[in-house]
C-alpha cells in the first residue's frame, strides 16, 4: 500500500512561488517609485537654482542670496555659459566658486562639477558692474551689467 500522500502539502510550493512573485513585484514598485522620486528632486532642485540666480540678477544689491536644499545628481555640469543662457548674463559675467577640500565637487571660476549625488545649498551673489572698479572680476566688461559670483556648498566670505 503506497504511502498517504498529504494534499495539502503538494500545493505549498506553489503557494510560496506565488509569494515570491507578488514581494518581487512589490519591491519593484517601490524602487521605481524611489527613482521617480529622486529624479523629481533633482529636476525641481534644478528649476529651483535657475529661478534662484534669475531673482538674485534681478536684485543686484551685492547681499547673498542662498538657495537652500539643492539635490545634484553625480556628472552633473554647470558651465557659466549655459547657467549665463538660464538666467540672462553672459559667460563673462557669471563666476563660480566652491569648496577646497570637498570630494562631491571640482570646480574652477568657470565650470563646476558634481561628482557625487549631493544635496547643499548655492548662494548667489550679484551686483551692478561698475566700469571705474578694478575689484570685480567683470570690470570693464562693457556686456556685463550685473556681474554674479555663485558659490555652491560655500558661503560667501
């Protein structure tokens, strides 16, 4: 006589397949989500920065204007040229400036570099460009009316 076979038992498998494939799917949903979200971040953090630099050129009163929680994704790149096309100013009006010792950015007065994902704040720093001064780095610029010095993850001095 052939042993007695537990029915319920052959099904339970099956049973912890199917559970499998629903947390499989679940944990997909959500890290889809959790990519979405950061993306989103990173787009609105991007907008904010623009806006920001737009509002300290149109108030060139020589205060910083700090532009609080920005999320930079790594390999991001801002040239003062295309931050200068966002906001209205020439590539000779616009200078970056950034932390010394600080691994998430390379920076030079032109061109600064995210190389880790990051969340810090940027402050702008605009004022009118006078033509007799030599202490701005515009002067004698006859295309630079507002001169800006963006400084990302460093308070201006």
């Amino acid at each position: 006589m052939p042993p007695a076979v537990n029915q319920r038992g052959e099904f339970e498998p099956f049973k912890m397949l199917i559970g499998a494939i629903m947390a499989l799917v679940v944990l997909t949903i959500i890290l889809s989500a959790i990519d979405f979200f950061g993306k989103w971040t990173v787009n609105v953090s991007t907008e904010r920065l623009f806006t920001g630099i737009r509002n300290a050129v149109q108030q060139p009163n020589g205060k910083p204007l700090e532009i609080r929680g920005l999320a930079f994704e790594a390999g991001t790149v801002y040239t003062t040229s295309s931050l200068g096309r966002q906001v209205g100013l020439e590539a000779q009006c616009l200078k970056f400036e950034g932390p010394s010792n600080y691994s998430s950015i390379t920076w030079n007065t032109s061109t600064i570099q995210i190389n880790n994902r990051i969340e810090t704040n940027v402050y702008a720093v605009c004022y009118t460009n006078d033509p007799n001064s030599l202490d701005s780095f515009c002067s004698g610029s006859a295309d630079c009316e507002v001169c800006c010095d963006i400084y990302f993850a460093k308070q201006p001095a």
